[in-house]
C-alpha cells in the first residue's frame, strides 16, 4: 500500500538556522499538508496546499514558514529562521479527494524537529 | 470557530473490559469526524469516519448532533488497542483538520 515518506526522521538544528522538511505524498494524491505536534500539545494545522498554491494556512503559518512542491513528487516545508518554539514533530499528509466531498487524510511518519 | 475536545488524557482498562472515548465538537456547520489512532512508534492513521458508518478493529462511534458528540467505543478491549487515539473534524468548508488532544489507551492483561 502506497505511503506518504517523511526525511529526515530527526533534525537538530541551531536557533536561527533554516531548515527544510521533506515530505513525499501518495503519488496520485492532489492536496497536502503540514501539521505540527509540539511535545504533549495537540496536533495543530500549517497549511493545506493544491495546485501549486497554499489553499489555507494556519495563524502558525506566519513569514518564516514556506511550502513548495518544487518537481511534482517532493513536497516541503521551510522554516526561515528557526526558534526554539518550532521544535516539535511535523507530520505531512497528502489527500486525493476524487470526487468526494470529504476524504482520508494520509499522514507521514514525521519529522521530529529539535531547536537548541 | 472549531474545535475538538477529548476530556480524558489517559484511560486504562482491563483486557475484555468495555472502553469509551469520549469526543464533543463545536462547529457551526455539519462537520465530517474522524477517529484517528497512533500505536507506538507508527505513525497516524485513520481508523473510522462517521459517515461510513463502519466498524473497524471492534470500534464504533456514532455521531449525536443534538450532543455535539462522536464517541468511540469497544466492549471487548484487547492488548492491541493499547495507543493514542485523536477525535478530529473535517469542516464542510475548507480542509484543514482539527484535532482533539488524544487520548492514550492502555489495555492491561
């Protein structure tokens, strides 16, 4: 069964770095997705993203966050410059929406980001 | 605004003990909700949605509008049902999902 790929699985980086998250989706799928899990809180929504462009995003989602599907399989996630609130687990997810109105959200492993 | 909220953080139950867990929601239009389950070291994944009104692993759960409430429900918990499970809605506009803050299940033998 096809699943949506998240690298890397750890990423420790140092307050002020950028760092980018990748995420490959479910081949077919049409819309994706960034939600963050900051350790013992809710999983929280970024952004939704369809057609080449952001289609909803969350108040999280200010001017360090970007989103980009550069080659048609890789989805990411960048984060400007990094503070030590946005260590958390990213997951991406991906949705094919064929026709129905609502559909399955299919969610990656994650990304555990650690800003120190 | 929406919002999911799953009033108990952790339960524990006895291995063929009944379990409920419990999910109320606040939204203005007629949300689509989720039960999503996490076992250890796995990643999220869907386990029912109330529309298809299925049973999935033994669950249940079944939308009361007039409540607000999409609980989940087994009468039989097993060993295996030890996880994390997240009540979350999907809104007739938009597609972002929003999710409770979960609920850790530990089935005891």
């Amino acid at each position: 069964e096809p699943e949506v790929t998240q690298t890397p699985s750890h990423q420790v980086t140092q307050m002020g770095q950028e760092v980018i998250l990748r995420c490959v989706p479910i081949s077919n799928h049409l819309y994706f997705y960034w939600y963050r899990q900051i350790l013992g809180q809710k999983v929280e929504f970024l952004v939704s993203f369809y057609n080449n462009e952001i289609s909803e995003k969350s108040e999280i989602f200010d001017d360090q966050f970007s989103v980009e599907r550069p080659d048609g399989s890789n989805f990411t996630l960048k984060i400007r410059s990094t503070k030590l609130e946005d260590s958390a687990m990213y997951f991406c997810a991906s949705e094919g929406r064929a026709g129905t109105a609502f559909y399955e959200q299919y969610f990656g492993p994650g990304t555990r980001l650690t800003v120190t | 605004a929406q919002r999911v909220t799953q009033p108990e953080k952790l339960l524990s139950v006895f291995k063929g003990a009944p379990v409920e867990l419990k999910c109320n929601y606040s939204y203005s239009g007629s949300p689509e909700l989720f039960w999503y389950v996490q076992y250890s070291r796995q990643r999220l994944q869907l386990l029912l949605r109330h529309i298809s009104r299925e049973s999935i692993k033994g669950f249940t759960a079944d939308l009361n509008k007039g409540e607000t409430s999409f609980h989940l429900k087994k009468p039989f918990a097993q060993e295996e049902d030890s996880a994390m499970y997240y009540c979350a809605l999907y809104p007739a506009a938009g597609n972002k999902l929003t999710f409770g803050g979960g609920t850790r299940v530990l089935v005891k033998p």
